[in-house]
C-alpha cells in the first residue's frame, strides 16, 4: 500500500472548516519533551515542524525562543498558523512544501518533529529519509503518532469502516514498529512519551462519538483537562509503560549519530 492519494485534499478540506479554529492550546507533552531532550531551553535552536497544521507547539517554542520553521502542504494550514503567530506577537517561518522534499540543505536543524503525520504514508521511507538529510548529525527527529492499542484506536477503526474518519487512511503503531522504523535510518531512540485516553472529540466529530462511547467519568490519574493529554509537568507519568502502550498517541524521539 502506498500513501493516501487524497490526503493532500484532505487536508484542506479538514483547514476549510471553521470548527478547528478554537483548538489553540499546544500539547505540552511535546513541548516539554522538545525543552527536555534540547537540554532544558531551545533559545537560539533551529526547530521545524513538517506537517505542522494549526502549528501551536511551534508558537509555543518560538515563544521560548527558538527559531520554529513550519511546514505544511495545506496553504489553508498556514494562514490559520500565520495569523494566530501574528495575533500572539510570535515569529515563525512558514513553508508550504512536501514532507517528502523538504526545501533545506542537510544538516540545516537541530531538531525536527512532526505529530500527526507519518501514519498516513506507507511506507513512510521518503518522509523518514528527508528527516534524517536535514537534521544535523547530533540533532534529533521527533514522531508522535497515533497508538495501535488505544481506546482511540477502536474508534477511529470503527469510523474508517464506516467513511466517516475525517483524516483519510491512517496506519496505527506500536512502540517496537517505531523503534524499529527508527533504526532503520539510522536513529538512536533516547526518548518516548505518550499522551491522550479518550476519543478525539473535535473536527465536528464530537456528537457522532458519543452515539458510540460516553464519556469517562473519571480521567486517569495524571491526565489533564487539555483535550485528554496527559499533564506532565514535573512527574514521569508520561514515559510510564502504561503511556507508552495504551495512551492514544506515542512519541519517540531519536537522535542522529
């Protein structure tokens, strides 16, 4: 199987819809992952985000100093992300690009990372590849993906089935086929972390879920109220075995050697 061949259609008809504009908050997860494995601060760190839609994580980092390029193959993307930089003060560099070609010299970042973005290509080789030529020898690639064993999972399966995921196709993965990915490029993984328990309840999706799932009644323990991601802040409950192998998504962060 080869990559979804309407997912670039996909994309802007996903950034068409006015419903995603609300969603503003970044990830913390991620961002504290990025600030951890730079060594506690990223100012003054080349850092791009491909596939990087709403680009919240990167306003974030580039709040924090850094220099956050972002990239994405939906112009609709980012003029949703320019603005919400233009409205918070922030700058970024965007680029309307393929992941598969990206527009830089090798060696060009000192971190690259993506969410959401390598399980809707199989194989995701050109993507991987890409990653690798750009980031500098020593930098790092991060992947967030979602998890093969998740309650997300079940639903998004279920969803396919019935033509009603918004997203496309999309390959779910476990932490041994991601390290295994990883190595394959030749990247050390030295980090994993995973966030999110419940269903993805937006892109106007929310009344549909709840005729298949109620809501939890209770968050697990550690999980705060950002759109079901895990608040990490201070603790490890985000590196825990249970993260790693039933949260909805999974991050590993590899370094080039």
């Amino acid at each position: 199987m080869t990559e979804h061949e309407s997912f670039p259609a996909i994309l802007d008809e996903v950034w068409s819809k006015e419903v995603h504009l609300g969603l503003q908050r970044e990830n913390a997860v991620l961002v504290n992952t990025i600030i951890k494995i730079m060594g506690g601060s990223v100012e003054g760190k080349r850092l791009l985000e491909i596939g990087s839609g709403r680009a919240v994580d990167s306003l974030s980092l580039a709040a924090r100093g850094a220099k956050s390029y972002v990239l994405d193959f939906s112009s609709k993307s980012l003029d949703f992300s320019t603005r919400l930089a233009r409205e918070r003060g922030i700058t970024i560099v965007p680029l309307r690009a393929d992941a598969r070609c990206l527009p830089f010299a090798g060696g060009s970042f000192d971190l690259i990372y993506s969410q959401g973005l390598v399980e809707h290509y199989q194989p995701p080789d050109k993507l991987m590849e890409e990653q690798v030529r750009v980031v500098r020898p020593g930098g790092y690639v991060l992947v967030d993906v979602p998890q093969l064993v998740s309650i997300q999972a079940i639903t998004k399966k279920v969803l396919m089935g019935m033509d009603k995921w918004p997203f496309g196709w999309e390959r779910d993965y476990t932490e041994p086929q991601l390290r295994k990915l990883f190595e394959k490029f030749g990247l050390e993984v030295i980090d994993l972390c995973g966030w999110g328990f419940r269903p993805p309840l937006h892109m106007g999706i929310r009344t549909f879920l709840k005729k298949f799932m109620a809501q939890r009644k209770k968050e697990v323990s550690g999980q705060g109220d950002n759109d079901g991601r895990v608040n990490n802040e201070g603790g490890s409950f985000q590196n825990s075995w249970f993260v790693r192998h039933f949260a909805n998504c999974i991050g590993v962060v590899g370094q080039k050697l």
